[in-house]
C-alpha cells in the first residue's frame, strides 16, 4: 500500500520559484498546477484524487505542486486566498479555477471539456 502512496506522488512535481510557476504556465499546451500549505488536512485528502484523475483520464495533463508558504508570491498573484487551490491552463491561459471545496467529478468534468477539444483536434 505505501508503495502505492508513493508511486501516486511521483507525477506531481513541486514547483520551488515563482519564476518556474510562470515559465511552465506559459510553456505547457496542458498544465495543472495545485496550490496547497503542508499543514492542510483538506489540501491531503485531495491531492491523490487530483492525481489519480488526471493519470487514469487526461494523461498529457502535466501536475505541478505550488507550497505557498515557500512561494508566497503565487498567494498574491494568482489570488489563492485558501488552499487548495486547482488552475488548470491549456496553451497559457487559467480555464478552470476550483477552491477550498470542490468535488473530483465535477473538476473532471470541467478538464474533460476543453481536454477532449484540444488533444482530439490534434489527433485528427
């Protein structure tokens, strides 16, 4: 089972600057960027449901981890008054923004709509 919890971590890459935040948001076709504190109860039930969803649905979605308390800038500029916070972007621009309480489904959902529009166009 810790095996597991490991393995579920890996994809998720922690973003250390503010500066790396910004490149990747304006570099990746498709990105998911979750913002949480390490003492947030809620930001760790959630975390490996994010995961798992975006490896079992939207594989070509990349995950990346911002800790606030170590990039505070992302707090201000992105308007992440509680955690956690879900931006996913596709071609640099923020299409869903999900706070505090969200359901996975839902967040689904709302990935699934843009995702399928922009990778099955390119694989047509």
């Amino acid at each position: 089972m810790l095996y597991r919890f490991l393995y579920i971590f890996k994809d998720m890459k922690e973003l250390g600057s503010y500066d790396e935040l910004i490149r990747l948001m304006q570099q990746e076709k498709a990105a998911l960027f979750y913002f949480s504190t390490p003492d947030c109860g809620v930001c760790k039930s959630i975390k490996p449901k994010v995961i798992s969803l975006v490896q079992e649905h939207f594989p070509l979605l990349k995950l990346y981890y911002i800790n606030t308390e170590a990039v505070p800038e992302a707090r201000g500029q992105f308007s992440v008054y509680s955690v956690p916070v879900v931006l996913v972007f596709f071609q640099g621009r923020e299409y869903i923004r999900e706070a505090r309480n969200f359901g996975i489904m839902e967040l689904g959902a709302k990935i699934d709509r843009y995702y399928s529009m922009m990778f099955e166009k390119a694989t047509q």
